[in-house]
C-alpha cells in the first residue's frame, strides 16, 4: 500500500470543505486543508452571513415608518453606511476565527495557500511550491461571480464579492441579473435608501421558483420603488466623471453610481488542473460527481457549490459530512437533494420547500392548490399595505403535500419547519389536522381549506397514445 504525507487533502475551506475536514479526523484521518483566501468560504465572508446583517439592517427603516402607527414618537434617523461595513466586517472576521480555531482543535493542518491538483494523488501548494501527497483529495473551491456577456465597459461593474466592501453606499444602483443575489441587494439597498433599477434578460424575476411567488415578489419590490428593465441587458457601460452611463439594449440610458453584475454564479474550477487528470466537467465546468460525491477519477472527490448540484450552504456541510463518513467511516451515505427548503431574504421574504406548480402538473396526474393572500395583523395599525402570500400543493390522488410557497415576514422561518413535514410526507390532511397558533401569518397554512384549482392530465390508454403519436409524426 503506498504511503501519502496525508490521508485527505482538501481544496477550499468553506463549509463543505471545513465539515468535511472536521468529520474526517474525527475518524482518524490525517487531514491538510488549503485556502487562498479566508477561512469560512464564500457564506461566512462574502455570501449569506454578511448579506443577512446587511438585510436586518434595512429593514429597520420600515421599522421606524410604522412604530408611529403604534404609538411612538420618534425623532430623526440617519443611516451610516460605513458604521455597518465597519460592525459587518468584526463580525465576519470573528466567525472566521472560530471556523479557524476548530480546525486546530481537530487537528488539521490549514495551509493559507492556492493548490493545485497534480495528479491523482499529489497537490501543489503555490505559495512555497511544495507538492503534498494525498490518499484522498476533495474540491470544495464553491462557485465565483460570473460576469454575463463581454459588453465594452464590463471591467466598470462590480460583484456581489466587491459590494461588502464598498466605501460609500452608492445612492443609484444598477443591478443586473433576476436571481436571487440580485433581488436581495436590490430590496436591501432600496430600504437603505438608493434607487435601484434591475435589468434582466428574462420577463420575470427568480426563475425556478413558482411562478406566483415570483410575481407577489415582483409587484411588493416594485412598490418600494424598485424600477425593473425586464429583457433589457445592458449593451455599453462607459465612465461619466464619478458616475457610470449605462446604454441598455432596448436604446435607453441610465446614469449611476455603481453597476451591480449578480447574473449567476459559475463553479470555481478553473485553473486547478482538474481537466488534465481526467476529471469530467460539466459545460459549467462543474464537477461531475455520483451520489457519494466521487469524481470520474476515483481518489478525487467534490463537495458544495463546484458540483452545482444544489448551490446552498446546509446542502454544502451535508455532502461534506457525507462524504466524510462515506470514505472514512466505512459508512456509505448519499445526500437526497429533494425537498430542500430554502429562502429568499428580500424584504418581503420569501420561503418555499417542494415542488413549485408547473413542476407538480408536470410529475403527478392530479394537483390540487390551495393559495391565499391577506393583510398581516401587523399592517392594520401601521398602515403599510403588505400582503402575505401563501400557496400549498397537493397531490390529488394521495394528499400528499408536494411543496409550500410563502411570501411575507419570517418566511424562512416557515420554510424551515415545513421542510420537516413535507419531507416527512405530511398530507393536507395531516395539516388541517393540526391546531392553528393565533393570532399568527402562519395559521393560515393550516386553516387554508378553499381550493383554488384542480389539474388533471388527460390519461390515454396505450392504443390512444400510439396513434397520438403517430398523427404527430405525420403532420
């Protein structure tokens, strides 16, 4: 048996990377990790942690404007944007610390250093050249900003890395893109108080997520004051003194302060070597991996974001884990990526689990709906004309709850613990069943009795179907 400097060399220490570093000396492995950059990945220092401070902070502005609809008196408030880069960044650095600290204590050795695959069984350390031997090697190097198409003047745009950091809070903003980076920024920066304008290729924002939520979404943002160029990508960014013109495709012009490029996310493989060894990638160029995460070459593993199988944190930890116990327990443990709950934290929030309604109609022969909209309780007294959304699909033949919608306060929240019962396999039954809390949003997920529509495909029998296709053929 060959001998290796290390059992587990692993590439990336985000929270694929770190979980599945701490799960594998847990078992006894000897583990090396390498990070260019910090420790904690993309969601600790420039990704979910930093963009949910940036939220809460927002959204004391609506904060302020209802408190008088219940009583108080408040003097004048000013928003200090480089107060909250400055609290932002403590924060960052002191999770950082932790994530680090927990590495020592499990005792992995942390090279702060780019690495490079060599072979199947070495990596190269470029910060002192030295090349580590591995039984075992994991990519978890996430994913990186991908800057849309190669218009003049890209280079004057920023990405959801850079706007952190940002010195001043830039008072009118493009932002480009229709995903949720960019709805995110958006919401948070117009509480803030910028003018924000979004312009996507698509007609609607957010696509993947039902239909219904994404135009609830769509109208409450454009009622902040958020203005949407639908189909209206920008084609000429040029410098305009200290600010940016922006020529749009439909011949419009737009002069800001900053240009925003959130059009997606691509895997972070470039450069690593991967394609040489052998190592399939997708037309994304993320790695291609089976259920137990292992590549086409057998001693090479990936984990999160540079597989692009389900880009989410808690997706991220559980393959690592998996993974962990998969090559150094003895244990075999895939991860099932369906009906994950996840959230938007736009303001308002979006929270959604399963599957949306064109996906149901598509994969059951009867889908029931059940859908709402009201005034929360808490809008009566401040005014403030928001509404909740919420919106269940049901299997109609066996009642079985196959993905819930909401758009309103703590929907993340919602979408947490009804990511339990829909994995769990709950039915509408089981739902009414259950005692409302009142007076809460929530209750309505369990009071919701009237149907808004019924969808049945047409069944064929086999001799139908054959001559269906047959006339298809022909014409």
């Amino acid at each position: 048996m060959a001998d290796y400097d290390v059992d587990l060399f692993i590439i990336g220490a985000g929270s694929g990377g770190v979980r599945a570093a701490r799960i594998a000396a847990g078992y006894g492995a000897k583990v090396m990790l390498a990070e260019e950059f910090r420790v904690g990945g993309t969601c600790v220092i420039r990704g979910c942690v930093p963009k949910k401070l940036m939220v809460y902070a927002s959204r004391f502005a609506d904060a302020f404007a209802d408190a008088e609809g219940f009583g108080w008196t408040l003097g004048s408030a000013a928003f200090d944007w480089s107060k909250l880069v400055a609290a932002k960044e403590k924060e960052i650095t002191r999770l950082s610390a932790i994530y680090r600290a927990n590495l020592e204590k499990a005792g992995i050795t942390l090279i702060e250093s780019r690495a490079l695959v060599e072979d199947e069984h070495k990596v190269r350390l470029l910060a002192d050249g030295r090349t580590i031997s591995a039984k075992v090697i994991l990519v978890a190097t996430g994913a990186a900003p991908f800057l849309g198409p190669d218009v003049p003047g890209r280079e004057l745009a920023i990405t959801s890395n850079e706007i952190f950091d940002l010195k001043q809070q830039p008072k009118r903003i493009l932002i480009v893109g229709g995903g949720y980076i960019a709805v995110e920024f958006g919401a948070l920066l117009r509480r803030l108080g910028s003018e924000v304008t979004i312009a996507l290729r698509g007609e609607n924002i957010l696509r993947g997520f039902d239909d219904d939520l994404r135009a609830a979404l769509r109208d409450a943002l454009s009622e902040t004051g958020i203005v949407f160029k639908f189909e209206n990508m920008p084609t000429r960014l040029e410098k305009k003194g200290e600010a940016i013109s922006v020529t749009l495709a439909k011949g419009e012009t737009l002069v800001v302060d900053q240009v925003l490029l959130a059009t997606g996310r691509h895997p972070n493989t470039r450069g690593l070597g991967l394609e040489k060894l052998g190592v399939r990638l997708d037309g994304v160029g993320a790695v291609c991996v089976d259920p137990y995460s292992q590549s086409s070459v057998p001693s090479i593993y990936a984990v999160g974001d540079v597989t692009n199988r389900l880009a989410l944190t808690p997706v991220a930890i559980r393959e690592g884990h998996a993974f962990a116990d998969t090559v150094f327990s003895g244990t075999a443990r895939a991860i099932d990526h369906s009906n994950v709950p996840t959230a938007v934290f736009t303001t308002p929030e979006l929270g959604t689990v399963g599957l949306t309604e064109a996906e149901a109609r598509l994969k059951h022969a009867v889908v029931d709906v059940f859908q709402t909209q009201f005034r929360p309780l808490k809008a009566t007294l401040s005014g403030r004309a928001e509404k909740v959304f919420m919106k269940i699909i049901v299997d109609g033949e066996t009642d079985r709850v196959l993905g819930v919608h909401i758009l309103g306060d703590d929907a993340g929240e919602m979408a947490q613990l009804l990511g339990i019962a829909v994995k769990m396999g709950a039915t509408k039954a089981d739902f009414d069943a259950t005692t409302a809390v009142h007076p809460t949003s929530a209750e309505e997920l369990v009071t919701l009795h009237s149907r808004r529509a019924r969808y049945e495909q047409v069944k064929l029998d086999p001799g139908e179907a054959a001559a269906l296709m047959d006339e298809e053929r022909t014409s």
